[in-house]
C-alpha cells in the first residue's frame, strides 16, 4: 500500500522537544492548520498573475501589492523591503512576528519566475514555495503563536537573477536591521 504525506521520522532517544505541552499542543494546532487545499488556493491565486518574471515592474508591483495584502490579511505587521539588484530597484515582501528574545528566524520563498520573457506563471518556481510561506503565516497568526524569537516570512525578489533577494535581505539583517522598514522590525534587535 502506498502511504500518502510525509514520511514519519522518529526523533533520536535523547531528544527534548523545547516547548512544554501546551506549546506542543498550540505548534500540533497551527500544523495542522497547514492544509493542502490551503496551500493550493493560494498557488491558484499566485499563478493568475502573467508573469512574476523579476524584470517585468509592472506585473512584479502588482504581485508585491497582493502578498502585502495577503500577510496583512492575517494580522501581520509587513513591508517592502527595496534593495538594488540586477540594474534596478527590486522589492523583498517581508511580514514579522515580534518576538520576546534577540535574535530571529526567517522562513522565506521567492515569488519571481521564469521565463524571464513572455508568461512565467511559475507554478513550481516558486509559487509552490510562496504558497507553504502564505500558510505557515496564516496558522501562525491563526493559532496566536508567540514566538521568543522574531519570525519572518519573507517573499523573496530577483532570486532568478542570481539570489539577490536573500542576500539584500540576510545582509541587512546581520546589519542591525536598520535598513529594514521600522514597521516590521519593531521591537526587534540582532
């Protein structure tokens, strides 16, 4: 019989799960919150557009505006983060979970396509990807999840190009954040 999902891995025996039950309890909730036809409505919605194609300004502002709108749906603070890359100015969709503790985890995709010309509805490259980030954000901001560190979902540009998305992103942040727009970094520090 073939199984259908993930494959089940058993956690070494001395492993220590970090959260105490009820934080076990809430990451079950917001996992399984998670759903395929969740995923795949959002990959439905992301692959309408023409193209995602980083050289395309106009269609990539109005990708920009719906994944703004999509992480501000769920509650989430959000921003453009705009950097230089590839002989223009391109633009990061970044939302953020303040968290408690210094420091931070980013959990990114990147939402440009090829073909580079033409229609890039970039179902696999990487509106799949893009996809799992809207939904993680969404059982996140569901389920209340209070991280001790800053989270971040960050919707990557220009990684067709040559990564420049995460690494304009990576490299502010190990900056201190400063170029970061102040609304999704409140509170937050290196």
């Amino acid at each position: 019989m073939l199984s259908v999902g993930f494959p089940s891995y058993e956690p070494s025996s001395d492993y220590v799960h970090p959260l105490d039950e009820e934080g076990q309890a809430l990451e079950k909730a917001a996992v399984a919150d998670i759903t395929p036809e969740l995923t795949m409505d959002y990959l439905t919605k992301l692959t309408q557009f023409p193209t995602r194609s980083y050289n395309n300004a106009a269609e990539s502002d109005k990708v920009e505006h719906y994944l703004k709108q999509q992480f501000e749906a769920v509650g989430m603070h959000t921003c453009y983060h705009n950097f230089n890359g590839a002989g223009q100015t391109l633009t990061n969709v970044i939302a953020h979970i303040p968290g408690t503790l210094p420091g931070s985890l980013t959990i990114g995709a990147h939402y440009d396509s090829r073909p580079f010309d033409g229609k890039a509805p970039g179902a696999e490259d990487n509106g799949s990807g893009v996809a799992a980030l809207l939904a993680i954000a969404k059982a996140f901001n569901m389920n209340k999840v209070a991280p001790k560190r800053s989270v971040f979902f960050a919707a990557f540009a220009g990684e067709e190009a040559g990564l420049l998305g995460s690494e304009a992103f990576a490299r502010d942040l190990m900056r201190g954040g400063k170029t970061i727009p102040k609304e999704c970094v409140p509170r937050w520090t290196l």
